[in-house]
C-alpha cells in the first residue's frame, strides 16, 4: 500500500467526523479499517459484523463512494467486506 493511501482514507473520516453526531461517527465509521490499493482506484472497507455491514452498506456507502472520488479526482470502486476474524 502507498503512503497515500492511509492519508487517503483519513481525509474521508476527518470529514465524516464533522457532518456526523459523534455517536453515529463512533458507531459505524471509526471502526471501519481500509485497504488502498496503491493507485487508490479501490478501497475495501472491513467491517466488524453482517449487521454492521448492512448498515454502512445501505446507509453510507454512496457517500463514502462520493468522497473517496472527490479527494481522488478519478473513480474509486468501493468494497464493502466483513473482517477477518482475530485468531486466539
């Protein structure tokens, strides 16, 4: 991954954290981790459960997708996944 694209996806939550209540960003969006791929043409976002995942999906996605274009200047394909599970 680029050094860009941590960046990338930090200017996303910077700017979640200013138009969403602070529980809803600590609810759905800060948990979220993000791979970049390195010519930031797609970013794949981890979310913790199914249930959580329908709920970013249906109710945040296509901002997501909107800023994550924005901040690029180029299409970026969205990926929505569930985490991998942390082995004991």
């Amino acid at each position: 991954m680029s050094s860009s694209g941590p960046l990338f996806w930090q200017r996303c939550l910077d700017t979640f954290r200013q138009e969403l209540t602070p529980q809803q960003f600590n609810t759905w969006i800060k948990p979220l981790t993000a791979r970049v791929s390195d010519d930031l043409s797609k970013v794949t976002l981890f979310v913790a459960n199914r249930f959580k995942l329908d709920w970013v999906r249906t109710q945040y996605s296509s901002r997501i997708s909107n800023m994550l274009e924005k901040f690029s200047g180029q299409p970026v394909a969205l990926e929505l996944a569930l985490a991998p599970k942390e082995t004991p």
